[in-house]
C-alpha cells in the first residue's frame, strides 16, 4: 500500500501525463512566461548544459561527480527515468523526495495560470524549484530533446556541451547531421564555453557557436583523448594534461564522454580541477542503464539504452571485442520512430537469439515489426514475448554461466528489465 505522500505523487503524474498525453511541443515561450511567474528565471545557481544524441547521460555524471568532490553541492537534472520518477531530480547525490516535488507541483501549477506546459516542461520547472529550495551552488541539466527549443534551454548556462551529433528524432530535428548540429548549438551562449566532444562534428557547431559569439572548444583540437595500455587514458587540453585510470562505465567512449566532462569542469573553474577528485570520480561512477553490468542467476546481464544507430554500433563492437565462450542473447524493444533497420543491422551479427518485447507505451513499435526485421539476418533464433518482463525472465532462465544477456533499444525496455533483475539479485 502507498503512503499517502507518495499517492500524491502519483495522483501528480497521472495528471501530468493526461494533461499533455506524450505530446512533443519544443519553444520557449510557455516555460519562460511560469519560470518568470514562479521568480525562477534566473536562478542564484550556476548552470551546465549538456545535450547530444548519445552520451549526455554519463557525461553530467562525471561532471556531477567531480564538481561532488572539489566541494561543490549540486544539483543533476536528466530523463527519462527508469523505475521512479525521482531519479530523474537529485541533489548532492539523493533523489529528491516526494515532499518536495509535490510541493514544486503545486506551485508551478498556481504560477501557470491558464498556460499550458507539456509534461517535460512541467518537470524541468520542478527541478529548477527544487534545486533553488536546496541552495545548490550549480546545477548539471541534461536537455531532453535537440537543444535550442529544448525547455532546457530557458535557462542561461555558464558552460554548454554537445556530447555527440549522430541521426535521431529526424521529426524533430531534422534527416542529417548539420540540421541537428545546428539544434544542439543552440544551447550556446555569448562569451560563454560550448564544448564538442564529437570527433567529426558537423560545421553547424562551429557556425552556430561564431553566430552567438560563444568560445567553442573542440575534441581534437582543444582537447584531447588517447586510450593507453595498462587500464589508462591520457586526458589534455590547455590547462593540463592527465594520465587517468579508465571509467568505471564500460566501452572506450567512455572516456570521450569523461573528457567532455573534464573539460566542462575546467572551464566552469577557470583552472584545471584537481587530478586525484577527477580520478576518484571516474572511477567511482556507474550508471544504470548504461553499460551497466550485473550477474543474475550465475548470468551477465548487460543493461544498456542504446536506441539508435550510432549507440548500436558502439554495443555491437564491445560485444565483438569482449566475446564469450556461450550464447548472447537479447532482449529487445524500441518506439515507432526509431531506425528500426539500422540498429538491427549493427547488433545482429553479435546476437544470437532475440527475445522481442511489446512494450506497455504508446509509442512502442510492435513486436511483429520488429520480428520481420530481424528475421532477415538468418540464423539467430527469435521470439516475442508479451512484455519485458516475460522476454527478460526467458532470457535469463535459457542463459548460463557461459552466457550473456543484453537489455537494449529504450529505457521503455531497460526499466522492466531492471524490475527482473532486481527481484532476482
């Protein structure tokens, strides 16, 4: 049985959700006119942006986490989430409480008036309340969607970062990587640092950052990643350079999202920040859902979001290159909008039997449309199951030691996936 603060809580949601039913509306001009009402436009706190198509997720977290350890109390702001709601709001490490969420809900909803704010909206004002009622010192925000109608982006940051630009949301963003280079920018700011962690950036990264007179620094150019031998990777820039021990997080873009990361912190400093925080920090974090491993049942379960091409790749060479003795097998679903052929064509050589999920969300894809695609890469066995939870509990009940399992293609998927894998840890 619910608490009665927590059925608050959900009461909020559900309302929430059936007042803008998974509706995409990008601009500005709805959040700013409540942020104004609510005295939350310009908050006392600083502000990092991040946006990106892959890697905006650990990338706050390694700034999250080395901001934590230089003393800073901070405030992180991401979606969607996975299991609570909560998780997509903390501060100084703690999801922030039902209490102050609903307290935030309330508010925003008197400020509003008669305005109509989408679900994402109404949330990322929550957060901005909820980081003023704590007195944070910064606060890492992760854009939820492109970058320059992004409700996010209603706010001035003190540093931006483009984490990545790769072909996704193409109804919002546009069909190739200068339109979505040129969204992203648009988190910039005058005088402000924009940092690029994509090693080919689209030239609208560049254009849009002279366009609004930001500093760009670009990976490769004003800083710099190597992956070393012996568990290291150097990190430099202008400021310093850094042997460091790898990420916690598993695969090498790890450390391409780390350097974004250090990089955002230095500039956020105005100096290089201290090796042993930066290195305490990299080591410490883990993500869920993202590479994030567990053993179940004397199984791997490798959890992981990866819902487009880019992300497919970068999955399908770590299980190429991190081979094992058994089978792989995945469990998979993804919405209706994604590049249902290209992410089956980078992970179906790595794959040998697909557990198809339907999953319980309006704009989920189908698991017969996924079948038929997944069926023209020949011999890998397949499966559809009626929901995650029963793909993932096959999944894991057919594995032994010798194999492995791998949850991907949406946090739709992921989160079930980790109802599962909870309940059996």
């Amino acid at each position: 049985m619910l608490s009665p603060l927590t059925d608050r809580l959900q009461q909020w949601l559900h309302r929430l959700e059936q007042m803008q039913p998974d509706k995409i509306d990008l601009g500005l001009a709805r959040i700013r006119q409540v942020a104004m009402a609510l005295g939350v436009d310009q908050p006392d706190f600083r502000i990092i942006t991040v946006a990106g198509t892959n890697g905006k997720g650990s990338t706050v977290a390694y700034a999250d986490a080395i901001l934590t350890h230089l003393g800073y109390s901070t405030g992180v702001y991401t979606s969607p989430h996975f299991i609570d709601f909560n998780e997509r709001i903390v501060v100084n490490g703690e999801r922030v409480g039902d209490q102050l969420l609903c307290d935030a809900f309330d508010e925003i909803d008197k400020a509003r008036g008669e305005t109509t704010l989408t679900y994402f909206e109404f949330t990322t004002l929550a957060a901005i309340v909820s980081f003023g009622r704590a007195n944070i010192d910064v606060a890492v925000l992760e854009v939820g969607l492109g970058g320059r109608l992004d409700a996010v982006n209603a706010w001035d940051c003190d540093v931006a970062c483009i984490s990545s630009i790769a072909i996704d949301h193409i109804d919002w963003l546009g069909d190739d990587r200068e339109l979505i280079g040129a969204e992203k920018a648009g988190i910039a700011r005058h005088g402000r640092p924009l940092i690029c962690g994509d090693v080919a950036p689209p030239e609208s990264i560049a254009a849009t950052a002279t366009k609004v007179g930001a500093r760009l620094l670009q990976r490769g150019v004003d800083f710099h990643v190597e992956v070393m031998g012996n568990d290291q990777w150097q990190y430099r820039d202008a400021l310093h350079t850094a042997v460091l021990p790898l990420p916690a997080i598993a695969g090498d873009w790890a450390c391409d999202n780390a350097a974004v990361s250090i990089c955002a912190v230095g500039q956020f400093l105005g100096a290089a920040p201290a090796l042993h925080s930066v290195k305490n920090s990299l080591q410490a974090v883990t993500m869920t859902g993202r590479m994030q491993t567990l053993e179940v049942k004397n199984t791997r379960v490798i959890l992981d979001v990866a819902h487009n091409r880019a992300a497919a790749e970068k999955l399908h060479d770590y299980l190429i290159n991190h081979p094992v003795e058994g089978a792989t097998r995945a469990v998979f679903g993804c919405m209706q909008d994604k590049d249902i052929t290209a992410i089956v064509d980078e992970m179906a050589p790595a794959i040998d039997q697909w557990f198809i999920a339907n999953i319980d969300y309006p704009r989920a894809m189908g698991g017969a449309e996924i079948e038929r695609e997944v069926s023209k890469h020949g011999e890998a066995g397949v499966e559809i199951f009626a929901s995650v939870i029963q793909a993932t509990t096959a999944a894991i009940a057919q594995s032994g030691v010798e194999d492995r399992v791998i949850v991907f293609g949406s946090f739709h998927v992921v989160g079930p996936a980790l109802e599962v894998v909870n309940s059996s840890l």
